[in-house]
C-alpha cells in the first residue's frame, strides 16, 4: 500500500508504581496457569520443582529466539526510521506477568521501556471506548489492504474480582498482592493527509491470563509480518524516493538566460533526439512553476524562477509576431521559448515560437490564458503585488484580453478557435470540413472546445482580480463582467450533460424557430454516438466537449472539466456529479494509469476522416484517448475542491507504482494506459512535476487556492421561457 494506508499500532503501558515484567513469549502449560491462579490468592502453594526445571529449560530454548528476534527488530527498525521520518518507532514496554523465577528475564535487553505489539485473536481483549479520530471520524474502522485490528471482546477476569498479577518474589516486587494495576492503551494514526489527527487514551480493565491472553493476541511477529505484507515499510520508502528523483530530476531541467533561471525543459531524454522538447513551453511550464510555489523555503522552494519566467514571456510578447506574409495580433503570446548561445557574439539570445514552427501552424490560444493564470497564482503565494501591478504587467493583461475580447460575428460568448491551438495541437479536423466549411458529426479540437472556454473563463476571473481600474482598465472591468456572466450562463446551461439532459436531447425536436426554442442548436438526436448512452452513468454528468449549429460533441475531455471545476465555472452540483460520473466510470477514465485525456479515442472511419491517418493519433495514443500523468495535479485540485480527497489518492497511487520506474514518460497508451507510449518522451518534465504538485496539495490542502477561485456569488442564472415543441 502507499505511504496513505493508516496503520494502528497500541502501546501499553504500566501506570502503577510497581516494576513491570514482561510475558513469556511460551504459552503456558497446565501447571504453569496453576501458579498464576496462585498467585491472586492469600496463600500460594509450592511449585513442583519437577515442573520448574521443565519451564526454566523452554525458557532457555526460547531466549535464543527472542534475541535473534531483538535483533532483527533493532535492525528493521533502524532501517525503517532513516527512509520514513514519521513513521512510528517502537517503543518499548514491559508486562506484569507472573511470579516464576525464570520468567523474569526481559524480552528486549535494553533501557527504557520496551513495546510488545501483537497480532490480535478473538476473544481476548477489549478496550472501553477506544478511539481515535481523524477529523471526527474514527480512524480504527477500516484501511485500504487490510483492516486495522481491534479487540472485540472484554477480557474476563480468570482470577476473582479482576485484580492485577502481583509477584511473590519478595526483593523483586513493591506492591501489595490485591493492588490493582492501571493500563492504558493508546492508539496512533500514521497518516499523511493531516496532523490534526487527535489521540484517545482510555484505561484498560486488567486481565489475570497473560499467558493466555497477551500472548496469543500480541505477537509482534505477526503485526511486523502483516506490515510487511501490505508494503507499508517499503511503500513508504519508496515514494519518499520518488518524490526526491522527482525533485532532483526538475531542477536539473531548470533553463538559464544571463545566469537566471527562466523555466524549464520540455523533457531530458537522452535517448531521442531533441526537436521541440528542448525549449520551454508556456502550457508545460505552470505545473512546475506552482511546484515552485507551493514548496516551503526551506524545503528548497523557488517562486524567483516563476517570476523571471513570467517578466521573459511579457518581454517575447511584445515581438512583431510574422508567419509568411501575416502579423499576429499584438496581445499573442509564445507558445514556447528557447536559449541560444551566438559563438560570434558571444552571448546567449532567446529565440521564440508564436506558432510559425508548430505542428500546422498554429498560433497558441491557451498560452496567454495560462500566463495570467500562473501570475494570479504566484501573487496569491508569495503576497508580492507590485509585480501584477506593474504598467507593462497590466499592459501585457489588456492585450491578451482584448484579443480575446474583441468583437466579431459570433452569436455566443464562447471563444471561437482553430484546430490545435491549444494542448491538443494534432490536427484533429476531417477534409470534409476544410473543403466544404461544414460540420462533420465526429468532430475534433476547433469551433468552441470546453477546454478552451474553461481556460478562458479562468483567465478572466483571474484578470478581473488583478487589473487595476485606471485609465482604461475600468471599461476593460465591465466588459469583463458582462463575459463572465454571459459565458457561464452558456457553458453552465449548453455544455451540461448528465442522464436526464441526455435523455432531453434524446427527444429533441428539430427545425425550431424563435428565441424560445427548446432545441437552440438544432441538434439532430440520431447524431448522438451509441457510445454516449451505456457511459453515460445515472449518477453523475460532465461538460461535454463541443457546441456549435447542428452538433454536440460528446466526448469527455479531463481539462476542461477540472479547470471549469477549479475555476467554479461549473456549479457545486455539477462539480459534484463530474466527481461522481469519475468514480462510477473509474476502469474507463482511470484505468491502470492516470489520467485519460479524452474519452473514448477515435477509431475506424472516424479516425481516418478526422486526423488524416495520423500516426501518431492511433486509438487510444498521444492526444486519441492517450493517458497522461502530467494532469494528475488537475484532477488532485478538482478531487480537494469538491471535498473528494481519496478520488486523487487512489489514482496517484497508481502513478506511484510504475512512474517513475517507466522514465517518468510523456503518456501511455492503450484503453487502460497499460503501455508506455510509442512515441513517447521519457523524463518529460511536466510529468514529474505535475506529480510533485499533487503530493505537495494532498500533503497540505491549504495549498488549493494557489490555483482555485471560489464561486462568485454576483453571477446568477437568468430565467428564460421556453416554448412548447411540435
């Protein structure tokens, strides 16, 4: 199991005055149980000499056991406390046992106290109301791998009226033969998620059988076995390990311009050939730079680079942008940057790419959206305004937003793009649709894509926080306000589909006129794909992928649906039911490796009409259905957000265990992201750090609103009538 799974461990300890011995680690014979009966009573009879000498020789032959045994703990345990800081160390305790001369012998030879922790068996022991709690709920219910044991049963005093084992050596015991001893147990949680986790201690009622009850129920052979077992030790281990190859391997991808750190390699695999990964992207930098963020100082943490990051991208941004014979607009940013050293000159010189050396040339939508969305996050971390308050700061905000904001010919509010522009940079559009400038119903990445829209959503809150209202930042404001509802309105009410509304679109009728049509987009309902309605859970729903005149896009696409939950594009409820259609569809999202892009993947005629026979977009590969790690702090966001953390535990402990032995690659392939990718990077940065940014918010959830806006209260659906159907 991972480093996650909790596990009880119960110390006992002697709170009376008396010097406590511990239980032989021999069960007790016949006689033997005599003489601790005999011992509760006034008067203790003699004990056969015969039986003596036979007890004194078991005892011999187990000492040697119980050393070995000693041994091996102390070396275990020495292991154990330099791989995992806050893994719990035994301590020791010993056990008031019975008064036999040779049973006296401590189990563990050492000072202080020693600890004997066991395996439990029924019907032996009981605490009263043990408890302890990990944010008000128990803790000692039940664990992933295993379940914690818990004494059900009271002990029932086997000598009179409950009173404790009392020695009748007289240089050797202190106490009065019907003085009771007091024992508590207390109960520790290892857990990672918090360390809030409060501690119980309640009194145990005493028990005469130690033989018979101790023993059997605590033995430490079993405890350490079972731990053994579930991978506790060396999960624990091994992805304190991980995390520090993740950690080591991201600072050495660290780019520098004139001795500063200015981002980070796309990927470090020596073993292919370099092309585009040796440059920094905007998109493939934010997971590392709230990496950065979100460790402490003191850890290593580094929020300079993030801003020297962010001031180089604003410097490039106000290049003249050419491809051919056309200038872009002003407010463009790079899709990805790179250091050159001139020989010549001898100086470094930073070459940039708006989209004239990408894959279709594309110029980047998203690129602008995730700057301003890193600069919120890096003023909401470090307190540091007088950056995002900067004139050519604010001026590089109103470029980007005026591109976006500027008016057009659309009839909704969404953001029209073009195939590729965004993390999905494969050509993804049929020729049908170039040659005849019409819809085709299997469709790809243009027109109004979720992810796209979410983005951008996300960068106009964003905005709207840090634009400073002076000169012409005011009317920017309100035409910001007016997007954002208009915007959420549409996605929140067109985008949505859960169960009912699939079975609403089911019936829809069409060729509809007026402004109140039921059916606005006059979607043909045999247009939806087969697929949609045996996925399609009845609990749950998601953001579909597309909308646009005459056809829906059904797939699932993971970013838009996380950064609309992140952004609080979506409502609670449909946060909520994204959460919900995750876990009922887990094999088919999750799989065996985190995260599916898109789903499901194109294949057959539909593949070969929309990507052109691209190789690289088989089924169930790359950007068609691939499975991509990276987006693993996506999803952690998503899952704390909407109060869901072990959604996000359980897929990174998948990541955890072949990661980081895999090379740390770019994506997997196969339905179930069984296969490392046939074409992909290994040691791909933005897959180190995008795991590194989900433990950091898992470890400590206070590290959510770095990259999370709540609700915003002021935007509220209107109501629309609508009209009856014929």
């Amino acid at each position: 199991m991972s480093s996650f799974t909790s596990l009880n461990f119960l110390e006992v300890t002697n709170e009376a005055g008396a010097a406590p011995r511990p239980p032989s680690s021999t069960p007790f014979s016949e006689d033997s149980e005599k003489g601790v009966e005999a011992t509760s009573g006034k008067e203790v009879e003699p004990v056969d000499s015969l039986n003596l000498i036979g007890l004194q020789q078991k005892e011999e032959r187990t000492t040697l056991i119980e050393e070995q045994l000693l041994e091996t703990l102390e070396k275990e345990s020495d292991v154990v406390s330099e791989k995992s800081s806050d893994f719990i160390v035994f301590r020791k305790c010993k056990f008031a046992e019975n008064s036999l001369p040779s049973q006296e012998k401590n189990i563990f030879k050492d000072d202080g106290v020693s600890e004997y922790v066991e395996k439990p068996s029924s019907g032996s022991l009981e605490t009263d109301n043990v408890k302890s709690t990990h944010n008000g709920k128990p803790s000692l219910e039940s664990r992933e791998g295993g379940t914690p044991y818990t004494p059900k049963e009271k002990c029932q005093d086997s000598v009179g009226n409950g009173e404790s084992y009392a020695s009748q050596e007289e240089n050797e015991s202190t106490e009065k033969p019907e003085e009771k001893l007091k024992k508590t147990m207390r109960v520790q949680s290892n857990e990672n998620i918090s360390d809030n986790t409060s501690v119980a201690h309640t009194s145990l009622k005493s028990c005469a059988s130690v033989g018979t009850g101790f023993e059997k129920n605590f033995e430490l052979n079993s405890i350490l076995s079972a731990i053994r077992s579930n991978g506790f030790l060396e999960g624990r281990a091994e992805n304190g390990a991980m995390v520090e190859e993740a950690w080591e391997t991201l600072q050495k991808s660290y780019v520098y311009y004139k001795g500063n750190a200015v981002g980070t390699l796309a990927a470090m695999d020596p073993t292919a050939e370099a092309l585009n990964y040796n440059q920094v992207f905007v998109r493939d930098f934010v997971p590392s730079g709230l990496a950065c963020l979100m460790r402490s100082a003191s850890a290593g943490g580094d929020p300079v680079i993030v801003k020297n990051f962010l001031l180089k991208t604003l410097h490039l941004q106000g290049w003249e942008k050419r491809i051919d014979n056309f200038t872009l607009g002003e407010g463009v940013m790079p899709a990805s940057f790179k250091v050159l050293y001139d020989s010549h000159r001898q100086k470094e010189t930073l070459v940039a790419d708006f989209g004239g050396s990408a894959i279709g040339r594309v110029a980047p939508v998203d690129s602008g959206f995730w700057w301003i969305i890193l600069l919120r996050s890096y003023t909401k971390c470090t307190q540091d305004y007088t950056l995002s308050e900067m004139p050519e700061v604010q001026r590089g905000m109103k470029l980007i937003l005026n591109l976006c904001l500027s008016d057009g010919f659309d009839t909704f509010p969404t953001l029209l793009c073009a195939a590729g522009c965004s993390m999905i940079d494969r050509r993804m559009v049929s020729h049908s649709v170039i040659l005849n400038l019409s819809f085709d119903s299997s469709v790809g990445i243009y027109g109004y894509p979720i992810e796209i829209q979410a983005l951008f959503y996300f960068a106009l809150r964003c905005s709207r926080q840090m634009l400073k209202p002076e000169r012409d930042g005011k009317e920017l404001i309100e035409r910001i306000d007016k997007r954002i509802t208009a915007l959420s309105y549409h996605i929140q009410k067109y985008y949505w589909l859960d169960f009912t509304q699939l079975n609403n679109i089911y019936r829809y009728k069409t060729e509809e006129y007026s402004h109140t049509a039921v059916n606005k987009f006059n979607v043909i309902p045999e247009s939806i794909p087969d697929w949609v309605f045996d996925f399609m859970p009845l609990r749950g729903g998601y953001l579909i992928g597309n909308v646009s005149p005459a056809r829906m896009d059904f797939r699932w696409f993971l970013v838009g649906n996380c950064i609309a939950i992140l952004s609080s594009l979506a409502t609670p409820a449909q946060a909520t039911a994204i959460m919900d259609l995750i876990e009922e569809r887990w094999e088919d999202l999750i799989g065996e490796m985190p995260l599916k892009i898109v789903y499901p993947a194109l294949e057959g005629h539909d593949w070969r009409t929309v990507t052109g026979f691209d190789p690289k977009n088989t089924r169930w590969s790359y950007h068609n259905g691939g499975t991509w790690p990276a987006l693993i702090w996506l999803l952690t966001a998503a899952c704390i957000k909407t109060g869901r953390p072990q959604i996000a535990k359980r897929a990174i402990e998948l990541m955890e265990q072949r990661l980081s032995k895999n090379g740390w690659p770019e994506y997997y392939d196969g339905k179930a992201g069984r296969y490392v990718g046939k074409q992909a990077r290994k040691y791909q940065t933005w897959s180190i750090s995008g795991y590194l940014v989900a433990k950091l918010m898992i470890e400590n959830p206070a590290n959510l609103p770095i990259i999370s806006l709540e609700e915003d209260k002021r935007i509220s659906m209107p109501k629309l009538t609508r009209s009856i159907s014929f």
